[in-house]
C-alpha cells in the first residue's frame, strides 16, 4: 500500500489496474504485509494442541491490561531471521504447547498441590492430573533461534521426596517443588534426565 494514495496532477486517484508513476515532491511509505518465505507453509499445531497463554513467558506488550495491548500477537522476523517490533524488547519468549481439555480444565502443566486440586480435597484426583504432553517452543529474539524443549518438571527424579546426589539441577542446595521453572531445560540447552 502506498500512503498517501497517488493521484495525478488534478487530484484524481489513477485506475486501480496498470502501472502508476507519481512525480512531484512528497512523502511516500511503502507498506507490505508480513508474508511466509517463499517455498515454505505456516506450521499448522496438531489438533487439540494449543499455546497455553497462561503459563507461557510472553512480551509485555501482549500481556492484558498491558498499555498499548492488543489481541495480536504477531511474531515476525526480519530477513536477517531476528525478532523484530516490540516483541524485540522481551528477551527470550517461552511458548508452552499443551493439550487444549488440560487448558480448559486450568490445570498448572505439572501435576502438584495446591494448584491442580480444583475441588480442595488435598489429593489429586485423576481429573485433576494432566492428561497431554507438554513442549516448550523458545524463541530467543536477538538471534532469531526458535528450540523445542520439554517442560521442566521436577528435581525429586526417583519421587522419594529427598534431594539425591544429581538432583539439585539449579545447585540451590534445596528440593524444589514441581514445576518451579518450567523453562529451565529451554533457557539452559539441556534435556530430560
């Protein structure tokens, strides 16, 4: 789209077919749409996978409530394969694909109390246990890098409750609970154990 529109010298806008020249002085803009590289198909998710906003790490500007927010959540790259606009400014962006029934059910994507005991009993029922697979697709904007990695679950890898020799993946010296960063294999290029 050029902006503002071109019209000849009496004002009128040229036919909408045919090649069109402007002469004079001015500003002009030219403004193209996003587009998929050439020889390439947008990645469609399987069916019943979607992107869990609730638990993904997004760019502030598509938080709610964010000023300037809006319900676009464009992710486009430059030709040199960098994030580019406002999305840019975040940092690394985490997407978690997950079972769309465990989203709608508001599940926490790893299995722990309090979070997944929807109906306060103190246990997880088996409603309350997730029943899909997890992935994380990162994005590090600067680079233009996309990785998919599993969801970090736990440190307790044998479930005995007890920190075991191996098992303090953060060295923080302490057992921590489920899902405590659920990112942690994409931001450090390591996999399940």
């Amino acid at each position: 789209m050029i902006s503002p529109p071109l019209v000849d010298v009496a004002g009128r806008r040229p036919p909408s077919s045919g090649p069109v020249a402007r002469f004079g002085p001015g500003e002009y803009r030219l403004r193209l749409s996003p587009a998929p590289l050439p020889n390439t198909e947008p990645v469609q998710l399987p069916s019943g996978i979607v992107i869990d906003l609730n638990h993904s790490e997004l760019p502030p500007s598509w938080q709610p409530g964010a000023a300037g927010a809006n319900y676009k959540m464009d992710l486009m790259f430059s030709p040199r394969g960098q994030v580019i606009g406002a999305p840019a400014a975040k940092g690394i962006i985490h997407f978690l694909l997950n079972d769309v029934v465990d989203t709608e059910r508001g599940l926490f994507p790893v299995d722990r109390l309090p979070e997944n005991d929807l109906n306060g009993n103190g246990v997880l029922d088996e409603e309350e246990l997730n029943q899909g697979d997890k992935l994380v697709v990162t994005v590090f904007p600067r680079t233009g890098y996309v990785v998919t990695s599993p969801v970090f679950r736990t440190e307790d890898l044998n479930a005995n409750g007890v920190l075991d020799p191996g098992e303090d993946v953060n060295a923080n010296g302490l057992l921590d609970p489920p899902g405590t960063d659920l990112f942690f294999y994409a931001e450090r290029g390591e996999v399940e154990r």
